[in-house]
C-alpha cells in the first residue's frame, strides 16, 4: 500500500484536522515554520485533543524546532506520549527541547528520542 505524502502546503491545509486529533504522526519532512506552526497552534488550544505526538523528521530548522518548542511548554499541552526523530538538532535547540520536555513530566507517559536527533560536528 502506498502512504500519502503531503507536500508542506498540503500539511498547513490540513491544520483544522491538526486542532481536533488526538494523535499526530508526521514523517518524511522538514521541522521548517510551517510545519512548527501549525503543530504548535494545535498544542496552543485551550481544550486540546492532542496527547500523541510522533514526529520522523529530515531535517529540524531553527524557527520551526523554536515554534514547535513554544507548543510544548504552552500549558494547554497535554501530551502522553512523544517521540522525536530526525537530524541536525543544534546544541542550543538540545536544551530548548529538554525543557520543554521536562515541563511535559506531568503528562508524559511515553517518551521517545531517537540517536541521531543529536547534532554531529
């Protein structure tokens, strides 16, 4: 079976079924701002359904990593379960990632980082 894969475009449009799901598997792309936007306004909502986040991603960049980062350590997120893959996150981004990810303990039930989510220089 063929898997659909939405171009980055196709992603944003899909941001009203963002908001109202409660588990998000994204691969094969890019953490570029669109893409960080349009997960971390799903994770901004007040009453946010997302507990689910799985993310197999090529690259992470700079702004997207930082409006993804936001999401997380917004209060309204309640996600139990998250799991990063991907490659080139920066030393800087490293920590950005790991407080927000200490500010998810509360909820956090699965926690999934893969190895080469670590930047080599």
């Amino acid at each position: 079976p063929k898997k659909y894969r939405p171009t980055v475009k196709g992603l944003f449009r899909l941001l009203p079924a963002v908001r109202n799901s409660r588990k998000l598997r994204i691969s094969g792309v890019d953490l570029d701002p669109w893409i960080g936007e349009t997960i971390s306004s799903a994770l901004w909502m007040p009453r946010s359904l997302l507990t689910e986040l799985h993310l197999t991603l090529s690259a992470f960049y700079e702004k997207g990593s930082k409006l993804l980062v936001d999401g997380l350590e917004n209060s309204h997120c309640k996600l139990e379960a998250l799991s990063l893959s991907g490659y080139g996150l920066s030393g800087e981004m490293q920590k950005s990632f790991a407080s927000a990810i200490e500010s998810l303990i509360p909820n956090l039930k699965e926690l999934e980082l893969s190895d080469n989510i670590v930047k080599c220089s």
